[in-house]
C-alpha cells in the first residue's frame, strides 16, 4: 500500500511518460553535442548529462547506493536530495523526510524523480543558470544507481493513466452523479373496521413492497444542481385499507413499479446570500423552505414511519410546479418564499385557476442546536393534507370549490446534547368558502413532539418518537344537518422506530404506528401498524 501512495503522489507531480520522454531525448542530444565538443552556453542542458563527465571528488570513495537496501537519514544520498530540493523548492512526496525516518528505495525514487523533473523545467524555460553543474552530476550518477526502481515507477505510471483514461471513457457523464435509495417494506395492520363508517373490516393481512429511487444530480457552475428522480414503487396505500389518512405511511404510493420522473428540480445560487429554486414536477412547499426543522425523522426513507411525523402537516398544502427563494441575511437568519401549484401545465386552468400553495417562512438558528421557524402559508383548494380527520381535509364537505385558506406555523427543534433532539411544531389553518353563501369558516388545528435519540446501538442509527394530533377541525361556520361539521373527539398520534444503521449503506427500521380515536371519533377502533423498513443506498 505505501508503494501505491507513493505511486500515486508521483502521478499528482504531473511527471508523465510523456515528459520522461523529453529527457531521454534531450540527454541524447546533448550527449553528442558534448562529445562533439559543440556544447556551449546557449544550448538546453539536460539533468541526465554525458556519460564522459566525471563525478566530484568529494564522492568517488562513497559505496554504491545499489549496496544499500534501505535509505537512512543518515547516509550522504537522504541528506542530498533533500537539501536539494529545499534549495530548488521541490515539493516532497508523502512527507518522505519527515519524522526523521528510514526511507525505502522506492520512496527515495519517488522524490528524486520529481527533483529531475523540477530542475528539467527550469532548464527548458531558459533558467540553467540557476542550476549548479555539481547538481547536475550528482543527480545524473543518483538515477544511475537507481534506474531500475525508475523504470518500476514509471511503468506503474503508464498504467496508472492507461486505468484513469479508461475509467474516463467509461463514466457516465462528467457533469451528473448518480445517487440511489432501494427499499423493502413488511407491512400489517391490527383492528376492526374501518374509519370511514363503512363497517368493512379492516385488511390485515402480511404485505411486502419496495420502492426504488434513482437520483441524477447535474452541476454545470458547481454551485447549481439539475435533480431528475427516477420512481417506481408498489407499497400499498394504507389509508385506503383503514378508511383514514391518519394511517399513511411516509413512504406509500402505488406506480406498479412502473418508473416516472417523479421530481425535477433546479437551483442555482445568485450570489453568495440568494438560493433560487425552480420545480417543474414533484416540487412542494417544504423543498423551497431552508428547513422544517425535524432533521431526524422527515426523511421518508430513513426517518418516520409515518407522513404525519415528519413535518408540520400544513407545509403539504401545495405541490406540482412552482418558483423559491430563499434569503440568508446572516448565517443564523433566513428568510423563505414560495409558490407552487399543479396542472399548471393546463391552458383551461394556468395560473389564474390552478390550486395553489404559497409560503413565507423566516427561520432563525442562533446556534447550530437550536432553531425556530415562522410559517405562513396562503393555499387555493390545496387543504387536504393527507395526514388528518376527512373534515379537516375537506371542512365544507365537497359543497364547495373554491376554499381558501391562511395557515400558520411554529416549529422548533433543540439539540440538548449530541445524542437527544427535540423537536415540535404547532400549525393552525382558517379555511373560507369563498362560493357559499355567508363565506363559512372553519378552524384546524394540529401539534406534534418529537423525540430522536443518536447513536443508539450503532454509529449513525436512530431511536425515533413521535406524539402528537393530526389536523382536525376544531370550530366551523358551515353546518350539515342542523349541526357544526367539526371533529367532536381527538385523535392521538403515537409511533416509535428504531432506524438500526448496520453499514453507511444499509439500514433497517422497526417502527410501531398507534393512531387512537381515529377520524377524531371515538366509536372508531384504534389503529395498529407494524412495519420493517429496509433501506439500501448508493
């Protein structure tokens, strides 16, 4: 190993075959110039001189370094070469002549192959002044001595690049890297009947699923990224098997493991404080905002089990395509704005007619273990969540089209030490008919805390908590039969997982999902999910 960094540290000296060559010919050249007797001060010399020009005297009773197995600080040659290259300003390789230590030959040939190449290029740019012709002998009789582990080294080189030039032929793109996320999932839930009033049972029978993410991220300045993500999937949609949102798990969804492009994205920076966004498919209000504060367990391959506990649910009043900015006034401060909406792409809609989501958001971090944010999110037909009550996704019961709706939001998150997080939230939503008759209203509400503790068993995995309520509806002006259509019991969100990391690459999560009085209705049964999440990534 220490003979391939040496290798390496060589090729980053940029003495290539190709320069190797050069000398040769130039030590030909000169060789006969001076045998000729032609040589005169104008010419090029070359380090490897004549073989008729005789060594100093003070070094015709020294050994042979070919004698020698090893280099020692001590001998005349180590004391030489590195004197030498302090006085020409050679960069040597590896740090051989540090700590006082014993060189091998080949560590030896390393340095002093750099060392000719150096004084070879002061040479060939018209400085040979500056280079002793003592120099010059001694290290023409040192790459003598030492030819063969030259000609090793050099071979090595060559094949070095052969390696290199091919990977460079091979790789994918210059400009994309190539980022991936497999997952397996084991599924099961446990109850009665449905949540939806139905009075169907519950599905509960053993699934496995996966989801497979492929992830090309393009840079063209360095600073900008291209994201394409590539989809396919086939985990079941468990809100559809409990008759609740409340029961969806963070990574479902259903392509038939058919693959689409299920986001695409590019940022770019203006400046050093201004990052730009634009989302032409998949984008949401959460991928314009600086964060949303839960780092732990927002993650839907590595985080939460559920979509519920991974971020303040009224961040998902929005999706499809959209523009954000995000402004750092300093480094703890920032401020966030969006805009995003879907079938934008239709002429019948545009972006007079589309649903829509727009967001604010400032967010401080005074310290890198704390963080607060400010959200104000203004959303059109965009209020179900896909998190809490059907009343609270649709608080005017499918009798209105144009619902508008101002959200407000405070998260938190607080690193008390380097293995315990807390994080919270509390989000707040008054939603309008604004085609009904009076302009009804109605309240939402919902909060959440969260635990995760680090390292827990292993580097790198973690013990997740979450409770909390989903959103519910909590007051409304519009009336079905005589009657408020508000929520008139609580739901309580209660999960753990232990994300377990057994390599950088592969992690395995256990999780547990309790959801209570589900539908913010007591009658209905409480909720059971288990799960085994595997996540491979590359």
């Amino acid at each position: 190993m220490k003979l391939l960094k040496v290798i390496w540290n060589v090729g980053k000296q940029s003495f290539l075959p190709a320069i190797a060559t050069v000398l040769l010919l130039t030590a030909e050249t000169l060789a006969s110039e001076v045998d000729e007797g032609s040589y005169s001060s104008t010419s090029t010399p070359s380090v490897f001189v004549s073989q008729n020009i005789n060594h100093a005297d003070s070094l015709t009773q020294i050994n042979a370094v070919s004698d020698l197995a090893e280099i020692l600080p001590s001998d005349w040659e180590a004391q030489y070469l590195q004197s030498l290259m302090q006085r020409y300003g050679v960069t040597e390789t590896d740090n051989t002549f540090g700590g006082n230590r014993v060189m091998t030959r080949y560590e030896f040939a390393a340095n002093l192959w750099t060392t000719i190449n150096h004084i070879n290029k002061l040479i060939l740019a018209g400085n040979s002044k500056l280079v002793a012709q003592e120099d010059l002998e001694t290290l023409k009789r040192l790459g003598t001595e030492f030819a063969q582990e030259l000609e090793i080294l050099q071979g090595r080189v060559k094949r070095l690049e052969a390696h290199v030039s091919s990977l460079e032929a091979q790789q994918f793109s210059t400009t994309t890297k190539l980022e991936g996320e497999v997952l397996f999932a084991v599924a099961a839930v446990a109850s009665g009947d449905k949540a939806d009033n139905s009075g169907e049972p519950i599905s509960d029978n053993l699934t496995f699923s996966n989801r497979v993410r492929l992830n090309l991220d393009t840079s063209f300045t360095g600073k900008d990224r291209l994201r394409t993500r590539l989809q396919a999937r086939n985990v079941p949609e468990l809100d559809e098997a409990t008759g609740t949102d409340m029961a969806r798990l963070a990574f479902q969804g259903d392509s038939s493991n058919e693959f689409e492009i299920s986001l695409l994205e590019y940022r770019f920076p203006i400046g050093e404080q201004v990052m730009v966004y634009l989302e032409a498919v998949g984008g949401d209000l959460d991928d314009v905002v600086v964060d949303t504060l839960n780092p732990y367990l927002s993650g839907s391959g590595s985080g939460s089990i559920s979509r519920f506990a991974q971020r303040n649910p009224i961040y998902r009043q929005g999706e499809g395509a959209g523009v954000g900015i995000v402004y750092n006034f300093t480094e703890a401060l920032s401020l966030s704005l969006g805009y995003v909406a879907d079938d934008i792409n239709q002429p019948e809609l545009g972006l007079s007619k589309s649903r829509y989501g727009a967001i604010a958001q400032l967010t401080l971090q005074p310290s890198e273990n704390t963080g607060v944010g400010l959200t104000y999110i203004r959303s059109y037909n965009n209020q179900d969540t896909g998190t809490g009550s059907r009343r609270a996704n649709d608080p005017f019961n499918e009798q209105s089209d144009a619902i508008t709706a101002d959200s407000f939001g405070l998260e938190t998150a607080i690193a008390l030490n380097p293995s315990f997080t807390l994080t919270g939230w509390v989000g707040f939503t008054l939603a309008t008919a604004e085609d009904l008759p009076n302009e009804p209203m109605a309240n939402i509400f919902n909060w959440a805390l969260t635990l995760a503790f680090i390292d827990v068993g292993t580097e790198g995995s973690i013990v997740g908590i979450a409770i909390g309520q989903p959103p519910k509806v909590t007051s409304n002006d519009f009336e079905v039969a005589g009657e408020a259509y508000k929520d008139e019991d609580t739901s309580w969100h209660l999960e753990a997982f232990w994300r377990y990391q057994v390599s950088d690459n592969i992690a395995i999560t256990p999780g547990l999902l309790v959801v209570t009085n589900p539908e913010s209705d007591r009658d209905n049964n409480t909720i059971y999910i288990g799960t085994i999440r595997t996540t491979f990534s590359f």
